[in-house]
C-alpha cells in the first residue's frame, strides 16, 4: 500500500531552447538540473530553429524532454524559473533571445489557467519548433482541451521547414 508521505508522480513535458552562449552546453545543463527535479523518461534529439516572432536574433537550439515529478505544477514553474535564473537568463524582453527557456507544456491531463501559468502551453499549436521534437517523444500526446495528438498538430502547423536537426543531433 502506498504510504501517505509518497507524493503522487505527474507525467510532463518540457521544452527547452536556447539561443545565446554556449547553446548545446547550456541544454545539457539544464537536463542535468532538471534531472534533480523530476524523472527523466525520453529526450528529444537537438533541432536548429529560426527564431519565431522576433526574428532579429540568432538561431535556437530546441528540444523536449517527458518526465515524471512529485512537484505540483507552480512548484515545477518556480524550479524550472530558478534553473533558468542559475544558468544565466536576463530579463529581456518578450521572445527576445536567451541563454535558456523553459516551459511546461503539459502536466498530466491538467488544464490549468492562472496568472503564472497556464496549462497545456496556450502556444503549443502554433510552434513547429516544440511540435517537432516532441514527436520524436511524445507523438501520441493528446491536448486535453482540443483531443489532438501531437502528430496532429505537427501536420497542421506551419514552419515546419525552419525546424532542422542540429548537427550532431544529440546532447
């Protein structure tokens, strides 16, 4: 019988991206010390990404990963801030280039729509460069709002071809 003390453990996915600095570096980092915070189960490979929305900046390096975590989803949001703050994001300003981003995509079959956060990602659909590697992951994910698959919203999405995998495609 489970103990009461065992918090229960929440299926995510989180994408990463990174456009200034040491980019690959600073993707293993971040893996590293998300790796403390929750069960790492599946990586994506690396892609190069035009930037989306402010295209004056350079290229990104994108990727997903799918875990497990104890943590709640505003507890998840403040470590994931800390790791970003710990591996040197600035406060820039809104899709501006950063040495490391990263976003909770999906928590479970949560919906959640707050001031810090909301849940699945409101522009998950609309990004190629965090569908692509989540299908290398996650391609049978469904939205719990909409009921599309990954697969599905990759086929929808346009930009598709500013997604490339990086060279080598690996951490």
């Amino acid at each position: 019988m489970k103990s009461d003390r065992e918090a229960p453990m929440t299926e995510v996915l989180i994408a990463l991206g990174s456009n200034l600095g040491d980019r690959r570096a600073l993707l293993s980092q971040a893996i590293d010390r998300l790796a403390a915070i929750l069960d790492i189960t599946s990586q994506s490979r690396l892609y190069q990404t035009a930037p989306m929305y402010v295209s004056d900046q350079p290229a990104f390096l994108n990727m997903a990963v799918r875990g497990v975590t104890a943590l709640d989803p505003i507890a998840l949001l403040d470590q994931l801030k800390a790791i970003e703050e710990a591996l040197g994001r600035a406060v820039s300003f809104r899709n501006g280039p950063r040495a490391i981003d990263l976003d909770i995509l999906a928590f479970g079959d949560r919906v959640l729509d707050s001031e810090r956060l909301t849940i699945p990602h409101p522009r998950l659909a609309e990004r190629a460069f965090v569908l692509v590697p989540l299908m290398d992951i996650a391609a049978q994910w469904a939205d719990p709002i909409s009921g599309d698959t990954v697969t599905a919203l990759l086929a929808a999405v346009s930009g598709r071809e500013t997604v490339v995998p990086a060279d080598p495609p690996q951490l």
